[in-house]
C-alpha cells in the first residue's frame, strides 16, 4: 500500500513537472519573448516543491477517505446483525424468524416447535440474572447444535425459542423436539458461587400444514401450555390438522 501511495506521488510530479516544462517550452515559442534558462529550470523546481507536498496531501485524505469508508461499512455489518440477531444467544431475533418462518411455510411444509425454560424466574432470582443469562446462552447453543440443513431457529423474547424444522411426519419432528430437551437437561451451568444451574425445556411441536403462521403459533403455544400442565420438562405435541378436522366435523354431525 505504502509503495502505491509514493508511486503516485511520484506520477503526480512527474506529470506536474512535465505540464510545466511544455507551458514554458510553449511560451518561448512566442516570438520576441525570450525564456532565459534560468527561468526554465526556476519553473521545473517550484512545480516539483509545490507538487509533490500537495500530492502527499491529497494522497493522505486519500487514505483518510478511504479509512471511513471502511469503518462505515463495518458500522453498517454492525447494525444489520444487531438488526437480525438476538445479542445475548446468537440467534435470530424475533421478528426476522417470523418473517423467515412465514417465507419458509410459503415454499414447504414443516413443523413449529415453541420452547420455553421451566422456572426460568427462580434461576434468576435464585442465582442472579448474570446466570440467567448464561442458560439461556447455553440453550441458544444447544438449539444451534441440534439444527440440520434447512431448519431455522430463533429467540421469540425473553426465555421462549422458536424452532421450523422440515420432517417426515410429526413423529420425526416430535423426535426431534424431545432430542433437544434431553440435550437441554444434560446441561450444567456453572453459577459465579460455584453451583450449577441445571435447566429444562417445555415444548410445544405443531405441523404447519395449510395453517397461517399466526394459527400454527396458535396451536404449539397451546401445546406448550399443556406440556407445562403435564409437568413441565417434556414435549406435547398438536394433533395433526388433518385429524382435528376430521374430529371437529364428526363432532358437528354428531
């Protein structure tokens, strides 16, 4: 880079240099103006003394220019992954799974899992929230360890995780969803006493089946309700669309 910048210092005098010496070569062209040597080489040294300190210059603003302009792209990277991405877990946040979800959902079918930590206030107000913070950051880990190709992930809001995965049927995404809970209760996290913290999941699994996301969010926030009635630390899933339709018509004609 240095070596760049002092060639074009170089080219730049040069070019000031010769720009000079064709003026003067051109005015003593001029008949009855005479041009004394002296002049001409006078000429050739203030170009050379003015040029070269102005391209320096203008090679430093150059590279001054061309600083910012890097630091305000890195700035943008900055703000466009703060924009997309949970800060503390290193998932995406909210509203980019949702929208990711629903683009998802447009293309194929799949399963939603909504997770949410049992007891999570009792780890905070029994470790702190400094520990908090840590499970939660170990749960992030874990959904991102559990992930295959094409399955999304997210942080819904406070200690609620959501999860689009592509499967078979509901016994592949129900499998999956319980592979993450017993991941999630082999954690351990260290506490700053010295303790450990050991959380679990409560997850509720839907298929997304000719369902609007707002339903599918529907029916694995009721799922998940009945897996925290059930006990907490376990996996329910929403019966199939298909079957609750067919259940609900019987139930009409009956």
């Amino acid at each position: 880079m240095k070596s760049q910048g002092l060639r074009n210092v170089a080219a730049g005098t040069g070019l000031s240099v010769a720009a000079t010496s064709l003026l003067l070569q051109v005015v003593a062209l001029v008949p009855g103006f005479a041009m004394p040597v002296q002049l001409v080489v006078l000429g050739v040294m203030v170009a050379l003394a003015v040029s070269a300190p102005v391209c320096i210059v203008l090679l430093r603003q150059q590279a001054r220019i061309s600083a910012l302009h890097d630091e305000l792209a890195q700035a943008f990277k900055r703000l466009e992954r703060t924009a997309r991405v949970d800060g503390m877990t290193g998932l995406t946040n909210r509203d980019v799974f949702i929208e990711m979800t629903r683009d998802a959902m447009a293309d194929r079918d799949g399963w939603l899992i909504v997770a949410d930590v049992d007891h999570f206030k009792q780890i905070n107000d029994g470790f702190g929230h400094g520990v908090g913070d840590r499970v939660l950051v170990a749960i992030g880990d874990a959904i991102q360890s559990n992930l295959r190709a094409g399955d999304l992930c997210g942080r819904l809001g406070g200690e609620e995780f959501g999860l689009f995965l592509q499967a078979r049927n509901g016994r592949e995404a129900h499998a999956a969803a319980e592979r993450l809970r017993r991941t999630v209760a082999d954690l351990a996290v260290s506490t700053f006493a010295g303790g450990k913290a050991v959380p679990t999941l409560s997850l509720g699994v839907s298929a997304t089946h000719g369902l609007s996301l707002p339903e599918v969010m529907r029916r694995a926030d009721e799922a998940l309700y009945d897996a925290k009635r059930q006990g907490r630390n376990c996996t329910v899933s929403a019966p199939e669309p298909a079957i609750e339709n067919h259940l609900r018509l019987v139930s009409i004609q009956g």
